[in-house]
C-alpha cells in the first residue's frame, strides 16, 4: 500500500509542474496585442490542459464513489436513499413551478431573442423552489440537532 502512495504522490507532484509550466509560458508570452497567436495557443493549451484535468478529476471521483458503493453495501444503501430524496425535491419542486414568464423591466428583450420561453420560466421556478426546500430542511435539521443536544 505504501508503494501505491509514493506513486500517487509523485503522479501529482508531475502534474503540479505540468500545470506550473504551462501558467508560467502563458504568463511570459502574455502581449497588449490582442491577435498575438503566440499568446491565444497558450491561452488554449491551459484550458485544454484545465478540461483534461476536470475530466480526469471527475472521472477519479465517479469511480471511487462506484468502488466505495459496492465494497459498502450499507453506505451504497445510504447513498441511494439520498439521491432519491434528491429526485422527489426535484419533482416537488417541478410540479409546483409555474411557467408563467415574469414580467419586469427589460423582459420582452428575453422574450424577442428566445432565451426566456416557458419552459425556460419553469425550469428557473423549480430551482427556486428546490433552493427554498433545501435551505428549510437544512434550517430545521440545524434547530433539531441543537435541540435534541440540549434535551440530553
């Protein structure tokens, strides 16, 4: 096991100087020239190098979680209870959305280009009330812990 650490060390020690160097070039090569191509090819060599590590980082994530969730049969029931308690806040949510479009000041620009429709008015009310549901549950289990802890 002590062999597999030294490993993941010096893999992120490498990507920690991969990443150095290329902020290091871009910040050398950086012009007031705006159609500078040296400095955009470093500009896209970061966020390529950025979206690589984005990518590799959550794809690290997503497998260990899967590797945990099926070495811990009783975590992995956890798990799955609350992503399902995820979706039914979701649904609430989604079910007592309106998808009547607001009306402020500036909406008929929205309305005109296609980027507020109905639809797009809903999605936004459920993640309202999705937050709103959230932060109640989260209020009422913070005045519960608090309770229970002075009852005891």
């Amino acid at each position: 096991m002590e062999k597999v650490g030294k490993i993941v060390t010096i893999l992120l020690w490498v990507l920690l100087i991969v990443s150095a160097v290329l902020i290091v070039s871009m910040m050398v090569n950086i012009s007031e020239n705006e159609m500078d191509p040296t400095m955009g090819s470093w500009i896209n060599s970061n966020l390529v190098w950025a979206y690589i590590l984005l990518v590799v980082g959550a794809g690290i994530a997503v497998l260990a979680s899967l590797f945990h969730m099926f070495t811990d049969i009783k975590a992995a029931k956890k798990g799955l209870l609350s992503i399902a308690f995820l979706g039914v806040v979701a649904l609430l949510s989604y079910l007592l959305a309106s998808d009547a479009i607001p009306q402020f000041v500036g909406v008929q620009k929205f309305i005109n280009d296609g980027t507020l429709t109905q639809q797009v008015a809903k999605l936004v009310d459920a993640g309202l009330y999705a937050t709103y549901i959230l932060l109640g549950l989260a209020v009422l289990s913070i005045a519960y812990s608090s309770l229970t802890r002075l009852f005891k």
